[in-house]
C-alpha cells in the first residue's frame, strides 16, 4: 500500500474525567510543528481548540444530550482537568495510530 499525503487526519478516542466520566472526541492530527507552537498558548487550550473536531455523549445538567458546539468545547476545558483529560486522549490516540491500531 502506497503512503497518502492527507491534507487532514483524524482519530477518534474515549476521554475519561477524573470523576469517571467518558464521552467521546473526534481529533484532528497536528504536526509536531503546530503541536509544539500551541502547546504553551493559553495553558494549551490553544492546542485542544485546533485538534477538537467534535466531542460526543455530552449531557446537560438534566441528563439531556446536547450538540457539540465550540461553547461545549470552552465549557469542558475550563476545569483544567477535563482538560488535561482531553489532552491525554489526544496523546493516546495518537499513539495507537502510529501502532496501527
């Protein structure tokens, strides 16, 4: 199988909060470059802006699924937990790319 340059690459990966909870994100794959300049930007929630297409399975208050819009994004990653969870997500699925899985 010959190697594709994709304009855009994508993973998908379970997020676990430190309380237990999960829901899903859809990431865009960032080059080392990108990573590494919006790593230190706004304690990294710059990094999480460009690699967060989507998050899933998010419940309001009521237990009522609600749409992914990027105000959710801002709403989950300001507990600097759900954001290093994000984070770690991101990294795991990373890596079972480069694994092949």
């Amino acid at each position: 199988m010959a190697y594709r340059i994709a304009q855009e690459r994508r993973i998908t990966n379970t997020v676990t909060t430190v309380d237990g909870q999960t829901f899903g994100a859809l990431f865009r794959m960032l080059t080392d470059e990108d990573l590494t300049r919006l790593a230190n930007e706004d304690g990294g929630k710059a990094a999480i802006r460009a690699t967060v297409i989507e998050l899933t399975d998010i419940e309001n208050e009521d237990g009522q699924p609600i749409p992914y819009t990027p105000k959710i994004l801002e709403a989950v990653i300001s507990f600097p937990s759900d954001a290093l969870a994000i984070q770690r997500a991101y990294n795991e699925a990373v890596f079972k790319a480069a694994m092949g899985n």
